[in-house]
C-alpha cells in the first residue's frame, strides 16, 4: 500500500524549502506571495490568478483573494534578488562539462487578438502566420542532473515598444548567460 500522504508532504516541504532559498533577502510579506504563488501554481497545476486563489481555499471570497494576489504581484519590484537566488542555487550543479542549449520557439494565442503587443509569429506546428509571442529559452545540461536546468527564459514581440529583433534577443539572452557562467566560475561576478 502507497502512502502517499507522506510523499506529498517529502513534495511539499521541498518546495517550500525551494521557496525559502530563492526568497531569501525579500520582505516577509514579499516571501509570503513567492511562496503563495509558487506553491499553489504547483498544486493546482494552472497559472491563472483565479484558479491560484481557489487553490488557497482561503475563507474569504475569491474576489478578494484574486485582487490581494494581484495587487502583490503588481507591486513587486525585487525579480533581481529572485533570480539571483535562484541562480545561486544552480551553482553546485554547473561544470566546465555544462552545455547551455537556446531553445527558440512560439505561443501562439490564434483567437487573442486584443492582447497587449500580439504580433504575427509563425507557427512552428502549421508554418502558417498567427497571432502570437516569440519565446527563449536557454537551459543548463549537466551530467550531475537528470532534467534541463532553466537559466534565461523570455517572452517576446516585435510589436512591443522598443522590440527588439530574434537576433538581437538571442544574442542579449547569450551575453546574460555568458556573464552568469563567469559568475559561477569565479563565485563573483556582475550584478543581474
């Protein structure tokens, strides 16, 4: 017999001590929303704020719990000390043996076409033009991991102000990456 009451709390507590690590150094209240977030983004296996604040089964309406998480996420201006942390916490696992694959692709939203900064991307399943973003991503290929380490990821779109080219993006995310694997190298480095 399973028991699985158990390895959901083994799952549970290291997210949470996952969300402790990568939070380390912001406000408490800040720490809380990570937390909140992260947590309930995993639980409920869906990203939209409505199906987050459901997940929280708080014993206020949804409404209120919608527009707190919004208002938290609206007012958050410490992504540096998220991603450092989180950067920090990839350092035990990167070599010089460490592959850094780009992964280009899309998302496209055929039926989203008030979205803010929509642009005609083309469609790596059909090869057609539809409404959509452009993404990158370049992970860590390690052999102390068994899965891909994310490492830089961004959505974007030409028709954004100041948008800026698929070469250029490529090359801003492969300088990022440059400077965050002398980081690591050398345990100093430039500010992200």
């Amino acid at each position: 017999m399973n028991n699985y009451s158990r390895e959901s709390g083994i799952a549970k507590a290291g997210l949470l001590r996952f969300c402790g690590k990568i939070s380390a150094g912001l406000y408490r209240p800040e720490q809380k929303l990570v937390t909140n977030m992260m947590y309930e983004i995993a639980a409920s296996g869906k990203c939209t704020l409505t199906e987050i604040g459901r997940a929280l089964e708080e014993n206020i309406p949804l409404k209120k719990t919608v527009n707190r998480l919004s208002v938290g996420l609206m007012g958050f201006s410490r992504r540096d000390v998220l991603r450092r942390n989180y950067l920090k916490s990839l350092d035990k696992y990167i070599d010089d043996t460490t592959i850094y694959p780009i992964d280009e692709s899309d998302a496209v939203k055929p039926y989203g076409v008030a979205m803010e900064a929509i642009h005609e991307v083309r469609d790596g399943s059909t090869g057609t033009l539809v409404p959509g973003y452009m993404t990158l991503e370049i992970a860590a290929l390690t052999h102390k991991t068994k899965t891909p380490l994310p490492v830089y990821e961004r959505v974007f779109s030409a028709a954004e102000p100041g948008g800026q080219s698929n070469p250029r993006s490529v090359e801003r995310a492969a300088v990022f990456v440059t400077a965050v694997r002398a980081w690591w190298v050398s345990g100093y480095g430039p500010r992200l």
